[in-house]
C-alpha cells in the first residue's frame, strides 16, 4: 500500500493508471526537436543522395498582355502562321469561356471526349460581342488568344454571338454577362 501512495504522489504517475507503474514516460525536449527540424533542410542540401534529384529550372517565357482602349486585356498564348483575320471577315474557332475567378461557364470544345464544334461568325458589329471581335482582328490561323472582356464589351444583349443554343450552358453564360469574361479562342480558319 506504501507503493501506490508513492508513486501517486509523482507528477508523471497522476496521469497514469498505477497497474504500470514501473511504466516511464520520457519526453523528447522540444528545443532538441526544433534544433533538429532546422537543420534538416541543410543535411539535404549537404547531402543531396538523402532527398529528391532536382530538376533543372528555366526561366519562363515573358507573357506580354496588351490592353486595348475599350479595357479588353489580351496575351499571346502563340502566333499562328495562317492568314490574318480582318474586320467583316467570316471566321472559324473554338473558345472556352470562362468567369474571372477562373471558374468555367462554357466551351466549345468537349473536355472529356476532345471533339469540338466550332462556331463560324462575321468579324461584325451587332453579331459578335465586341470584346471578342477585337481579339479575333489581327489574329492569324492557328494562332491562339486568351483575353479578358469587361462587361461593357461584352454580351451587352441577349442576340450577341457566340452563345450556346442548348438551354443550360445559354442561361449559364448570360447569368455572368454583368461580369468579366475570360475568353481562350483559337483561330481555325478565315473565310
């Protein structure tokens, strides 16, 4: 009985059942712990066999983004090397639309299956949105282009184009017109 009034008078034992008793606990000293986490990174560099082989950096491409009067912001993803699409031209392209935040509203290449059904439009005013037609005049075939269209350029009415025909991608891209638009277009064709 001696025993177990003893040992229920040690801090460490309070906590334990007194059955183990002769059961210890000891503690890892934090500042140990700390002292060693520090010095990890430095044995990797010091000894690089203990970590990951390290890839070779290179320095990224300078993307260059042009704003345009109207607020439209528009980088060259790449330069096509086909002809040049003009103001009243008809043109044919696959976009993907997309809301500013990156979230995605829609597309006309299927991101599953990869088929894609392009849309043919006149480069006109009153048939396209004039914040995509500024992307598309001056672009070349196969070229591609991701812009940035405020609302004011954008599907300022209902009978703009490109919009999809089917019910829920239309009602999906027209309840973000008051917002901007993040448009990725490639040029196919110019005819």
């Amino acid at each position: 009985m001696d025993e177990d009034v003893s040992i229920s008078k040690h801090p460490m034992v309070n906590h334990l059942d007194v059955r183990n008793a002769s059961f210890s606990v000891k503690r890892f000293p934090r500042r140990l712990f700390s002292q060693f986490i520090g010095l990890y990174p430095i044995l990797l560099y010091a000894y690089p066999s203990f970590s990951a082989p390290m890839m070779d950096m290179q320095e990224p491409d300078i993307v260059r983004t042009l704003k345009l009067d109207s607020g439209v912001r528009i980088q060259e993803v790449f330069e096509g090397d086909g002809a040049e699409a003009h103001e009243g031209d008809m043109v044919e392209f696959n976009y993907v639309c997309r809301r500013s935040n990156g979230y995605f509203v829609h597309s006309t290449v299927d991101q599953f299956s990869g088929e894609s059904t392009p849309v043919i439009l006149p480069l006109k005013e009153n048939q396209i949105i004039e914040g995509l037609k500024e992307v598309l005049v001056g672009m070349r075939v196969g070229g591609k282009r991701r812009a940035l269209i405020p609302p004011s350029v954008g599907y300022i009415n209902e009978n703009l184009n490109p919009i999809p025909e089917e019910f829920g991608p239309r009602r999906s891209l027209l309840s973000h017109r008051n917002e901007p638009l993040i448009f990725e277009v490639q040029l196919l064709k110019v005819l």
